[in-house]
C-alpha cells in the first residue's frame, strides 16, 4: 500500500511537471485530487489495511496530496505569472517619446531678480515698502536736499507733469515718506522696490526702469555698517567669494557718499571685458543719509544715523544672466521670456 | 574733464604713469572713464634742414629739395609749399612713413626725378587745420636738438588725456589747478603755481575803463584788465598741445590765452575789442523784455528779460556768461582788449544757456559756480600770458567791481563725530594731518574740536559731515572696517506683497508668460481700442515732455502693451501666445490740472492667442473665453479670494457676445472677453484674442479677510444626486446654478456642471443642463427624505422661475443615481 502511494505520488508529481498550461494542469489536478482521482481512490481503499497499518498509510496519503496540492499551486502561480508577463510585453511603448506638453509658463527675469534681491535683504530684517509712481517734485527732490535749481537735478533728467508733479526718477521718495510715517520713530529699516522714469533712451538706459533702494536709520549706524551690508548682499547675490570696493563720489541726499564695485565675477579680478579690464563692476550706489535729509523728515542728525543705498534692477539681471541690450526686458519676446 | 597728463606735470611732479595715477584719482573720488593717448599719431617723420630749393622747371609751384634729415647723404624731395626754403628746419616724412589717417609715404617719380619723402604740414601731422605751407621748426625746437630725431619727441608731442567724470559737486575740479591739488594730494607731492608777474606800461585801466555793475546778485563780482599793441597771431605751440588735448581747437593767441586761462583756473574769461566799445564802459545789468541782440554765431536773440547783458555804453555787447556779441568781437585787426573775468548768478547762466540752446564751456562753468576770490588772479593770469608770449603791453592794474568778498567758511570738526559717523577709530592726529594735506587751514578750538578754514575754491564743503567725507576719502574707503548693524529687526513682505508674489507665480504655473512695458503709451490706443468719445480711459494724465508721442500718455489699461506685445511676437513667428502683466494703471483725479497724484491702482491682464504647438499626441484646441475664464477663476481661487461672478456686459473693444464683467459679490474688478475683431486688426492680429483684465487689490483684500477656515474632514457622509433640467438657452447658466444653490438650502454643499447639451434631439433654443450635487450635513447623516425634499424644491425652483424642467430619466447620459 505504501508503495503503491509512493508511485502515484511519483507519477503525479511527473504529471505536474509535464503539463504545458493551466487547462492540462487541472486536468492533472482533477486526475490525482478529484473525487474519483487516483489518491482519492487509494484513500477510499484505506478500509482493507490492517488496523496495525492504518495510522502510518493515512499519514503517507495525507501527505502526498499535501505534497502534490502544493506542488500544482506552484506550478499555476508560474502560469500566472507568464501569462500577467506576456499581456504586459504587448503593451509595451515607446518610451522615448516626448511627454505630454504642460504649457510652461514664467515670471519676467525682472521680477525674479528683484525677488532675489528683495529675499537679501529680508534676510537682515528689512521691511518692503512702496510709494506712488507720480510723484510731488518736495518727495522726489526737496525733501532730498535737491532745491529746485540744484545742478545735481541735471543727473536725474524727469519726465513732467507740471512743475509740482513728475514721474519719480528714484524711489527715494518712499524712504521720505517712510520717514514721515515714522515720525521719528527708530529704527527705521526698509527697502523700496519699484518702477522709476528717467529721461534717457540708448542701449545701456531705458526710460523705465526698476530700482531698490535701502534706508537704515537708528542710534549709531555707520559707514562701515554700510560696508558690511554691502558686502553681504554683494556675496548673496554674485557668489561668496566677491569683494567689493567703495569709491567717494556724490549724491545730494548723501555724505559721505559712495559708488560700490564688485570683484569681477568673470575673471575673478584680474581684468577682462565684462570688467574694462579693472577687476571691479559698479553695481550700486549709496551713503550716510545726508543730515539734511534727516532734519527735513525730522530725525535729529546728533541723535541718530543712517544709511541709504539704491541699484538698478536692470543692470543687476544684465550683470548676473549675461545680458547684453536692455531692450530685451521690454521687448516681451517670447524666446526671451522662456530663457530664464 | 580731459586731463592732459603733460600739463598737470606742470603743477605736479606726477612721478607715477598716468594710469596709476587714474587709479588713485578714482579712489579719491574722481572716477576716470578712459585714457586716451594724444599727439604724434604718426611714425618715420623726422627734424630736418632743408639745404637747397629750386623751382621744378615745368610746374609752377613745386620744388626740388634737398634736405637733410641727419642721414650721410641728403635727400631730394619735391615740395609744393610756398615757404619751402633753404635753411628752414622742418618735419620730413621719409618714406616707409606713416602720417595720422594711415597714409604711407613711398618714394613717388614726378617730372623725371624720384622724390624720397614728404615735407609736412601742420595739417598732415593732424596738429592744427593749417594747410598754408610746411611747418616750420626753427623757434619750436628746443635747444639740442639733432637732425633725424624723431619729431614727436623733439617737440613732446605724445601725451595721455586721462577722462575724468566729475560729480557735481566738485566743479572746481574742471580747472587743471584744482585738479593738481587733488593729484598732489593723491601722490603725496606738492603744487607749483604759476608766476604772475609782470610789467604794467600802459596807462591806468581805471582812465580807460568804467564799469557799473546794476544787480550785484546777477554778478556779484566783474574784474576787468586792458592789454594794448596786440598783434593777433598764433599761440605757442606749448599752449596748442594742451588746448587740444583738453578738448579745444587752437584758434590764434588771444583766444587761446583765454580758453587756457579758463581750463587752467576754472574763470571762464571773455575778451571784448576795446576800440568798439562805445562810451568807454561796460555796465553789467538784466535784460529788459523784447531787448535784442546778435551774438557772436550770427544770430539774432531775443530777450525774455533778467538775462545778464554786459553793454557798453549804448547797448548790449555780450550775453554775460554765456556767449559773447557780434560787434565787439576780438578780430584780426583789434590792437587794444579788454579782459573781462566775472562771477555770475549759477541759476541765470543755467536758464539762459538752455532756454538760448547755446551751453559752452564758460555756461557750464558759471553754472557750476567759479571761485570768487579767484577772478582778478585769472584775469591777471591771462595778461601774463599775453606779455609774454604775445609782447602786448599791460595797463596799470584792474578795473574790479567787487561789491561784497565772501566771508571765509569756518567748519568745526568733532575727532568723535568722525568715527561715530564712519565707524572708524582714526586718531586725531590722522585727521589733522588729513586736513593739512589737502591745505585747509585748522585750529584747535575747544578740547577735541578743529576749526578748519575752507578755501574759497572747495565751495562744496559747508557742513562738519562734509569734512568727514573728506577725511574718509583721503584716508581711503578701504580704511574703514565692514560691520552689520547691530539693530535685531523682523524683516518681510505685507501680506498684500506676499499675494503679488504668489499670484504672479500661480499665473506662471497656470502656463502664462510675464510680460513687462512701459507705463506710458501712446494717446492713439483709445482709437485703436474703438473706445467712444467720452470713455473715461481718453482723459489721460499727459507727460508734458515726453521722449516720443508713443510714451506720452499714463496707461489706464494694461491691454495695448499686451496686444502689442502679443503682436510683435506674432510677426516673429511665436505663435503660441500666453501672456499676463501686473502693473500700474493711473487715473487722473477727478478735477485734474496735472497737479494732484492719479489714483495708481494694481492690475492684472491676461492674453491668450494663436495656438498652442502640435504634439504627436494631438493638436490641442484653439484658445477660447472659457481657457482664459478658467485661468482666472483658478487665480483668484487659488490665492483664496473665492468665486467670482460673470455678467455679460458691453465693451467697445471686446466682442459683443463674448464678454463679460468680472465680480466678486457685486463689485466689479474688470473685464473678460475676446477681443473684437476690429481691434485685433487695428494691433495686426488674426485669430482670436481672448484677454482680461482686473484690479487685484479687491481680490488680495477678500483673501485676506476669509480668516481661517474648518480645515477637519467630514464626519459623516455625503448624499449625491444628479439633476439633468432643459430650458431656454437665452438663460445664463450662473442663474440655473444659482437658483439651485438657494433652493438647495444649507445641506446642498456643492453643484458641478458636469454636462450641457443643445444637440438634437434638444428642440433648437434650448439646452439641457446636468449637475452633480452634494448634500452634507456636519453633525449627522442625512436621511433620504431630507435629500429628496431639497431635491423636490430645486425641481420646483427651476421650473417656476426658469421654465427649466426635469429631463426624463434615460435620455441623460449620464444617468442618475
Ligand atoms: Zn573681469
């Protein structure tokens, strides 16, 4: 009896091997398994076995079919498994098409650059402040120690409305009507992004333009406050390793009042085109706040000091993407647009 | 300012190249722009003695030279000159010579002999226009002098313009002296000023001249010298160089002395024919109104009244300052001259000079304001010249209407102010010795205060921060230390500038391109927006002195920089158009007289057209209202404004069926549409254009007062019905939403559009309408009951005030729950 449960569990296990697909398998199943299979039968003959016997006979039966249930899962899972493969191999794509198109859209160069600038200065607990574009002549000149007549004007062509009123030529004009707001109040700690107007129309100036200016008024704030201000938003925006020079030069709403150059971030400082061959680009201008400037918004120049810096978002962008005419910031090209 | 660096030697002992010396010029405060080498652009041209000269036989004006140019054996050259003679020393150009243009000299046959060289002229070697014969040497070159030496050396004629760009506050810097100080100061050298003596023979001036002076704020001081047995002629070579370098043609003696005066003190000067001034005055007085003149380029002037008018004693000469008259001009016949060295009022001269059209190098320096105390000192400057170089003879002393010498300017300067403004740690001794070097005068008046007198010439420094200034730039910027402030401060945007941002960004995620243009257009737009007579957007704020016509109106829409925009990129073949802007509109105020600020007000437009790319995955749709309205509805939903309405409304520029007004409630924030075609073809597009254009700060206001929200999940089910209804389509489709949101009540949260229909068999006029509705209750499950009777009273609602009825069940298809 044993031995003959041996073989059909031989000739089974054969069976199972041998079957080419799920259908012939389950004929093997039903041959072997089934209510009239071969264990099936052989089990059924267990009554003819000596009582002595039984116990060892059903052990060998039971586990052959644990052995051949087991042995036919196997089998079908691998069925499955090729047949899942093969529907999979016929929906194969090409994957090297291009995808779908999403439109991309973008924000102007202008205005990721001013952003950058804006996140700088954020960075050291400036507040953003903005003014109207049409301007009194008393914020966009007096108030800046610019008295009508003063030569200085002429640095800052305008476009006029009427004697009183103008486009504004920087954004200056909100540092004084921060100040005003202030009303003497400390520290005051702003920068002005915005649109400005000048007179002027060639490859290098536009008659719109944008600028940020920055205003920084408390007890004891120095030039040399100024320095290292400038030197950190020099780095943040041109890299880490940039220096920066300050030059004495003029403004009316200054003194001392200085340009400030950049290390070359072309050539590192040795000289090349971008550079004139100096080593030094200018990037922006500034200065201690004229004490005049602070009296007429009523600050007190012995009781407190400040500084004010001011830069052309245009020719930071220029400076920082490699562009070479600033028509194209106005020009809307698409192409352009797309390139930042 | 063009700085001749052979000229400032003459102050200076430079002892470092021009270039270094630029470099520390700019880092004391005058930044060089460029420097240009000057003179003796030519090569191969040598001193040498012309030996023999003999008419050419068949030509009736050339010679045959021979001439030595320190070679062994001399040279025959053929020269046209008239003063080509033996003896003459000249310059010769041997061939293999390059002359200023480029021209190359080469050994050239004419009538029979072969001529080695070329005699040149003054012209030829570009140093003046004098093209009347060679140039001649003889009293030109200095003692030494060997033949064959290169020319340009001999006479020093190369020399370095180093280009200075002056700030407006230092004027004074536009006289080669003060420049000097500031090179001296740079180097660590010191100054050598001009001597001015000389011998006065003739005469008393005050006998000969009288002058009055009517508005001494006009002209608060007029100096005048006379110089008699003037023979005009040419100035000294010397002189030519510099004038030339710095910018100015030689003209002859007087005028040259004149023009060096003024470059060299920074006192333009004006030089008057005394023999043609009448009544043997001058009187300085303002213009009357209408008054006439003609000036020395010819023209007649008129007057508006308060120029400054030097006359003499019948009329105006000169218009003081800024140019001088035709009749009592300088020419070659005048043997007696008249120097005049004043001091106007900066803001007439600038009036006049620009309202004239004529500004000059005198204008602009009267403008700056020249040194006072320094006229009589130029004016006797000039007359040394003139003894000297051109043997006239001076008459005693000087006419001099001074009504009132400046009081000198005494700054106190505070050792602490100066670090407590700089941040620096400069000792008091540093200050002082800084003070010295640049020859202020300085005294210690209390313990830790200077008292420094400021020349008359530094009119810039009037205030202790102006010496700081000073002290900071001659000790260098770099001297100072870099530190932050030492203010703790909470930095960033307003919640107002925080939505800009992030609506320009979701507008660009959305697929829209950022356009930026001017905010001035041109005043035509209204007409090719076809906006009718009394369209608020034609009264316009106007510049009054506008660059062109097409920049001279404020914007009050942002859509003609849009469409010409999406025009210009149409005619390069961009062709997939996806714009918007933010910006700045302005509206005038209401009783507007150009005197009283616009209303600005933050806008945003939006521009869809052409088409977008093909693919291989299909050709996308054209752009239409519902791509832009969808865009807009998502931007102001996403920055958490909420829903907007859409009223069909009129605009004369979009098309009329096909626009609408934007709302949020019922307030108006601007306008959606396609453009009507007229207009798309008065900016040159084809196509359809569809735009937008709303104000934001409504919308950033309702996004800010949404406050919080209930941000839990549901706690208990939804119910969802469709409802599918047909009706008129003459219906605005926000009315059946509407309708269905109110009658729906509280439990009815939200309504989709999910299907419209106007296809047969829909009878034409009508179109079925299918939503998916969601009711939901927060505090329990709704029962069935309750959702049907909601249900039951949109049927109702739609019925009674739209006519709109239930669509049978099966014809839907999408079918109902
Ligand atoms: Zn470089």
């Amino acid at each position: 009896m044993l031995e003959q449960i041996k073989q059909i569990e031989s000739e089974a296990l054969a069976a199972i091997a041998a079957a080419a697909d799920k259908e012939s398998l389950t004929g093997v199943k039903i041959a072997y398994l089934g209510k009239k299979g071969g264990l099936t039968a052989l089990s059924r003959r267990m009554g003819q076995v000596d009582a002595a016997e039984r116990p060892a006979v059903g052990t060998a039966v039971n586990a052959a079919k644990v052995a051949l249930e087991q042995a036919i899962n196997q089998r079908m899972a691998a069925f499955h498994a090729a047949e899942t493969e093969a529907a999979l191999a016929s929906e194969t794509i090409d994957i090297s098409l291009p995808g779908r198109p999403w439109p991309a859209g973008s924000r102007h160069i202008l205005t990721q650059v001013l952003e950058q600038i804006e996140d700088v200065f954020i960075g050291m607990g400036y507040t953003v402040e903005e003014g109207p574009q049409v301007e009194y002549d008393y914020y966009n000149f007096e108030a800046l120690n610019l008295p009508a007549d003063h030569p200085a004007r002429d640095m800052q062509d305008s476009f006029y409305f009427s004697d009183k009123m103008l486009l504004r030529t920087h954004t200056s004009p909100v540092q004084v009507r921060t100040m005003e707001r202030m009303a003497g109040r400390l520290p005051v700690k702003i920068i002005a992004p915005g649109v400005v107007y000048r007179r002027d129309d060639d490859a290098t100036h536009s008659p719109m333009f944008h600028q940020v200016e920055g205003l920084v008024i408390d007890k004891n704030v120095t030039f040399a406050d100024l320095s290292g201000t400038l030197l950190a938003f020099a780095r943040r925006m041109f890299g880490e390793e940039r220096q920066i020079r300050l030059r004495p030069s003029y403004f009316p709403f200054t003194e001392p009042s200085a340009e400030v150059d950049i290390s070359c971030f072309a050539c590192g400082g040795r000289g090349c085109r971008l550079c004139k061959g100096s080593g030094w680009i200018e990037i922006l201008g500034s200065g201690q706040v004229h004490p005049r400037v602070l009296q007429l918004s009523g600050y007190d120049p012995e009781q407190c000091s400040g500084f004010a810096f001011g830069m052309g978002v245009e020719r930071i962008a220029m400076l920082k993407y490699g562009i070479n005419d600033m028509r194209l910031l106005f020009d809307n090209d698409l192409r352009f647009l797309h390139s930042f | 300012m063009r700085v001749s660096y052979n000229w400032l030697q003459k102050y200076v002992d430079l002892k470092i190249p021009a270039e270094e010396l630029a470099r520390r010029l700019t880092l004391a405060g005058l930044e060089y722009d460029e420097i240009i080498p000057v003179g003796g652009d030519f090569s191969g041209v040598v001193v040498a003695q012309v030996l023999a000269a003999e008419k050419v036989a068949k030509s009736d004006h050339l010679s045959l030279c021979r001439v030595d140019a320190g070679a062994v054996e001399p040279l025959d050259i053929i020269c046209g000159a008239p003063n080509v003679r033996p003896g003459l020393l000249v310059a010769c150009a041997k061939v293999g010579a390059r002359l200023p243009g480029g021209l190359e000299i080469s050994a050239r046959k004419t009538f029979g002999v072969v001529s080695q060289g070329m005699l040149c002229s003054q012209q030829e070697l570009g140093i003046s226009d004098d093209h009347s014969g060679i140039w001649e040497l003889n009293d030109l070159l200095p003692a030494g002098t060997q033949l064959g030496q290169d020319v340009a050396d001999a006479l020093q004629l190369r020399d370095e313009v180093i280009v200075v760009e002056l700030t407006p506050n230092r004027g004074d810097c536009l006289g080669m002296i003060n420049l000097a100080r500031e090179a001296a100061v740079a180097t660590g050298g010191s100054i050598c000023y001009p001597n001015l003596a000389y011998e006065e023979n003739g005469g008393q001036a005050a006998d000969l001249i009288s002058i009055e002076v009517t508005d001494a704020k006009l002209c608060p001081r007029y100096a005048a010298r006379l110089v008699k047995d003037i023979k005009i002629g040419p100035s000294p070579l010397w002189m030519q160089k510099h004038l030339l370098a710095a910018g100015m043609r030689p003209i002859n003696n007087v005028v040259d002395i004149s023009n060096y005066v003024m470059l060299e003190m920074n006192q333009p000067l004006h030089t008057f024919d005394y023999a043609k001034l009448r009544g043997q005055k001058i009187i300085v007085r303002p213009a009357e109104p209408g008054e006439m003149m003609t000036t020395l380029d010819g023209k007649a002037r008129k007057f508006l009244g308060g120029e400054i008018l030097i006359c003499d004693g019948e009329g105006p000469v000169c218009v003081g300052g800024v140019m001088g008259g035709m009749e009592s001009e300088v020419t070659e016949a005048t043997t007696e001259v008249l120097i005049e060295a004043a001091a106007f009022d900066p803001v007439s001269i600038r009036r006049t000079a620009r309202r004239l059209g004529i500004p000059s190098e005198a204008s602009l320096r009267f403008e700056k304001g020249v040194d006072i105390s320094n006229c009589d000192t130029a004016c006797r400057r000039a007359v040394q010249l003139l003894v000297k170089y051109c043997g006239v003879t001076a008459c005693v002393g000087a006419v001099d209407v001074y009504s009132e010498p400046p009081v000198p300017v005494k700054v106190n300067l505070r050792y602490e102010r100066v670090n407590q403004i700089l941040g620096s740690n400069f000792e008091p001794l540093e200050i002082k010795e800084v003070i010295s070097r640049l020859g202020f005068g300085q005294e210690t008046i209390a313990p830790g205060v200077l008292q420094v007198s400021i020349p008359s010439y530094r009119r810039d420094i009037t205030l202790e921060v102006d010496l700081i200034e000073e002290v900071a730039r001659i000790k260098g910027f770099e001297r100072i230390p870099k530190t932050m402030p030492l203010n703790a401060t909470v930095g960033g945007r307003s919640p107002q500038q925080q939505l800009l941002r992030r609506f320009k960004m979701l507008a660009a995620d959305c697929g829209l391109n950022e356009a930026v243009n001017y905010s001035f257009i041109h005043p035509r737009e209204a007409d090719l927006l076809r906006l009718e007579a009394g369209h608020p957007w034609r009264h316009y704020l106007a510049i009054s002195n506008p660059l062109s016509e097409d920049q001279s109106a404020m914007r009050q829409s942002l859509l003609p920089g849009l469409l010409h925009t999406a025009a210009r990129n149409l005619a390069r073949r961009n062709l997939d158009l996806r714009f918007f802007e933010t910006g700045m509109v302005f509206l005038p105020a209401a009783d507007y007289a150009a005197q009283v600020q616009p209303q600005e007000i933050l806008t945003a437009a939006f521009l869809l057209a052409g088409r977008p790319e093909e693919s291989w995955h299909g050709q996308a749709g054209e752009y239409d209202y519902f791509s832009l309205k969808g865009i807009v509805e998502r931007l102001a939903a996403s920055i958490g404004a909420g829903r907007l309405n859409f009223q069909a409304c009129r605009a004369e520029y979009l098309h009329p069926g096909r626009s609408a007004a934007i709302l949020l409630d019922s307030l108006p924030l601007g306008v959606i549409g396609e453009l009507h075609p007229q207009v798309a073809e008065n900016y040159q597009l084809d196509g359809r254009v569809i735009v937008a254009e709303l104000a934001l700060e409504p919308l950033f206001l309702a996004a800010l007062g949404r406050g919080n929200q209930d941000h839990d999940l549901p706690r208990y089910p939804a119910s969802t019905r469709d409802i599918a209804v047909i009706g008129s389509d003459a219906v605005a489709e926000c009315h059946i939403e509407a309708a269905i949101r109110k009658a729906g009540g509280a439990i009815l949260r939200s309504v989709r559009l999910f299907d419209l229909y106007d296809q047969p068999p829909i009878p034409a006029g009508q179109r079925s309408l299918a939503y998916a509705l969601e009711f939901r209750e927060d505090s329990r499950t709704l029962t069935d009951q309750e959702v049907d009777e909601a249900f039951a009273a949109i049927v109702r609602v739609l019925a009674d005030k739209y006519q709109y009825q239930l669509r049978q069940t099966g014809c839907c298809e999408h079918p109902a729950e």
